[in-house]
C-alpha cells in the first residue's frame, strides 16, 4: 500500500495542524501528521515497522500507569487515539487511552500482547472497523478479525469485561454506509448474544433528520472527529460506562 495523493496529504497536515493547535500543541504539521495520521505504509515498510513509534509510545504509557484500580482501556484506531480530552469528558471513570492511528481491527490483534503487557484492566472498550472496510473488507472479514481480538482479550484473563463501539458515520466515507450498518449489525449481534458484553452505538448520534452524517462534528477531513463531534462521543459513551 502506498501513501495517499500529495494534495490529500497537505491539506490532512493542515487539518491536524489546526486541531493540535486548537488543543495547545505547537509541533510541526509534518510531525504530527507523522504521529497520528498515518494511514498506510511506504512502499518497502515492513509492517512490524508502521506503527513502531506508536506502539513503543503506549508501551511507555502502560508502564507509567499509576493507578490501575477500576481501570477502563480504549483501544483501536485514530478515533480513540484523537480523543485527547477522553480523561476529562469521561470524569470520574478512570481511563487510559490505548489508540494508535490507521490501525484495524487484526493490528489491533497482533500488537495487543505486546501494548498491554502487564496491564490488566477490569474493562476494555473497543473501536475499530473503519479502516477495515477503507480497505475493501468485507463486513464477515472485519467480524472475523473482532473475534480474534477477543480471543486475545480472554487469553489474557478471561475476567475482562468487554465493549464495543459501533463504527460511526463519515463525510468522506458517505457511500460505504450499507457497508457500515451492515458490520454494525453483525458486531451488535456477536457482542450481545455471544459475548454478553456491551454494544454502544454512536452511529444513531451523529445522523441527521436526512439520515445522512451530521455536517458540523468532523474536522475538514471530513473523516476525523473535532470538538463537537467528540462531545456526542462523550455524552453517549459516558452515559452507558455509568448505566
């Protein structure tokens, strides 16, 4: 897989630029597009190497980690690893952010026992799949890849309480929607009825009257989540950690 357009890639710079300097960063656009936005490798990358810099930074985060009592992970792609505010608009939950950007839900599998190490948390919250189909999976092919990333999850202790997220909707992914709603019905289904864990949709959220996604909570990606769209996040994912 090679990078996106030269186009695509310098207005995703400015777009990250603009939303880490809403935040306070002042890192260079290069740099930051680098650490959190890249979504595929270089042509001759090997794959272990794509998100090493990532990987090695949650790793450090992991072993930092102070208080792991009652703690909830977020783990999957960009959404989870751009919600920087997550330990503020989830208060008094006690959650550690776990997302690396551009990862599905097999990467997700294959780094798990290295990210997570000793850490044991009592619940895991889940979010991938978007990537997944991005890059022409099937919706039985994304169920599939959850499934071994639970099968992960209960080799390392079985006591874990699951969720899942559902995928949510995008501007620039409007005509994958079927496809979408489709793996949405599938992963509800699975983590209801055979895992018994929790499901927490967001898509309904961020739709509007015109059933088509809500204009004014994505960054000018029209992919990435900014400050409104994360508050729908907040308020609906808070609401069912504390129900």
């Amino acid at each position: 897989m090679k990078y996106l357009g030269m186009d695509y890639l310098a207005r995703l710079k400015s777009v990250v630029a603009d939303f880490w300097k809403h935040l306070g960063f002042n890192g260079s656009a290069d740099k930051v597009q680098d650490d959190t936005m890249r979504t595929s490798q270089t042509d001759g990358e090997d794959p272990s190497d794509f998100w090493r810099h990532q990987i090695d930074r949650l790793k450090r985060r992991v072993r930092t980690l102070d208080q792991q009592e009652n703690l909830i992970v977020f783990y999957g792609s960009s959404s989870i690893r751009l919600w920087v505010h997550m330990k503020n608009d989830l208060a008094p939950l006690n959650v550690l952010n776990l997302g690396f950007g551009g990862s599905n839900y097999a990467w997700c599998a294959h780094y798990f026992d290295e990210i997570f190490g000793p850490l044991h948390p009592g619940k895991i919250v889940l979010y991938a799949g978007e990537n997944d189909l991005g890059e022409g999976k099937s919706p039985e092919v994304v169920l599939t890849d959850f499934k071994k990333l639970v099968q992960k999850i209960k080799e390392k202790d079985i006591t874990i309480e699951l969720a899942v997220i559902s995928l949510k909707p995008t501007l620039a992914r409007q005509g994958m929607i079927p496809e979408i709603l489709e793996t949405n019905h599938l992963l509800k289904q699975y983590v209801i009825h055979e895992l018994g864990a929790q499901y927490i949709d967001v898509f309904n959220n961020m739709i509007g009257p015109n059933q088509k996604p809500l204009y004014d909570i994505y960054m000018s990606d029209g992919l990435h989540l900014n400050k409104a769209g994360y508050d729908i996040w907040s308020r609906t994912i808070r609401a069912a950690m504390l129900s």
